[in-house]
C-alpha cells in the first residue's frame, strides 16, 4: 500500500501535524487494512490528538495480487488513473470523504479499480496545481493533465521529471508544498 498525505497550513502548523499523523497511522495499521476503515481509525484518533484548526488530507492506495487496486481519499486532490483501456487514458478517482482530523466518526467511502499491468497512479500535492506564474495564473489541472496524458506512457522518472521542470519553470511563488508521485501497477 502507498500512504499520500498533505498537512494543512505551513511551517509550524504542518510541523505538528505529520508525526502526529504518522503515528495515528501506525496505530490505525495495527487494527484494520481496508482504506477506508484505515482513513475512518485514522481521522478519529487524530480528532483526538488535534485542535480541529489542524487537520490532514490523504490517500491511501493498497493493491491486492488479483489486480485490484482500492483508493479512499480523505479531503485529498482527485487521484489520476491512467489507463491502458480506452480512447482517454486519464480518469479522476473523485469519489472521497472529509480530511483526517476534523472530527470523530466520520465515514470513508472506497473505490476498487481493475488494474492491469502498465496503469498508473498519479498522486499530487494543493501545491502542485495552485502555485502561481508572474502572470498569478494557477499552474492548474488542464495543465497537470496535459503532460499526465501526453507522456504517461514513458517511464515513471521521465514523466516525473517532465512535470518538474516544467513546474519549476512556470512558478513564481511558492505558497505551499509541491509532492507527487507516479505509482504503476507491476
């Protein structure tokens, strides 16, 4: 399984909410596998652990050795599935539940994908599509899908390094964190 998270506000703040999260997810892997009820343990003993003003957004991502693959995002960026079935290799994963950390008892819902050898998984950072140019025009979605589609098919580091340097070109100021991470089924 892959873990994907982002902590809200910067420096300090951020500082304080990811060993936190870290450790409630430790603890949440002792009991339960399943994303979802994963993502429901989690956000119920961060709710605990954190004023409601500090919180987290994730994905997790386990994968089965029949194929499947089971999402369940909490408040985080729309997973991109990139296929190779069909005329458009790029589908949001949008279905997803609140961030972790806001309160108790909240539901996580998750979504099984067919997966075949060669699809991808494109995990992102806020930081990644907000970032502004000189012009304060969003690096933005259209433009992550774009290269997402157009390139998706090489290798995992050449796709990655595409979007970096085109990133790092295009941004001005940085106002939070830029992650991501391409993940292909073996």
């Amino acid at each position: 399984g892959v873990f994907f998270a982002d902590a809200s506000g910067p420096g300090p703040s951020a500082a304080l909410v990811t060993p936190i999260t870290i450790l409630s997810l430790e603890e949440a892997l002792k009991s339960r596998v399943r994303p979802s009820e994963v993502m429901a343990r989690l956000s119920d003993l961060m709710a605990v652990r954190l004023d409601t003003s500090f919180f987290a957004t994730a994905a997790f991502v386990l994968f089965d050795s029949k194929g499947r693959s089971y999402i369940t995002n909490a408040g985080h960026n729309d997973p991109v599935f990139l296929s190779t079935r069909g005329d458009d290799p790029l589908t949001e994963i949008k279905q997803h539940g609140p961030p972790l950390g806001f309160m108790e008892d909240m539901e996580y819902k998750m979504n099984m994908i067919n997966t075949r050898s060669g699809d991808k998984i494109f995990i992102y950072s806020d930081g990644l599509v907000e970032t502004t140019n000189a012009d304060k025009e969003q690096y933005g979605l259209e433009r992550l899908h774009g290269h997402l589609r157009n390139h998706w098919q090489e290798d995992n580091k050449s796709v990655v390094d595409l979007i970096d340097r085109e990133f790092t070109a295009f941004a001005v100021n940085y106002i939070d964190d830029v992650s991501f991470i391409m993940l292909e089924i073996p």
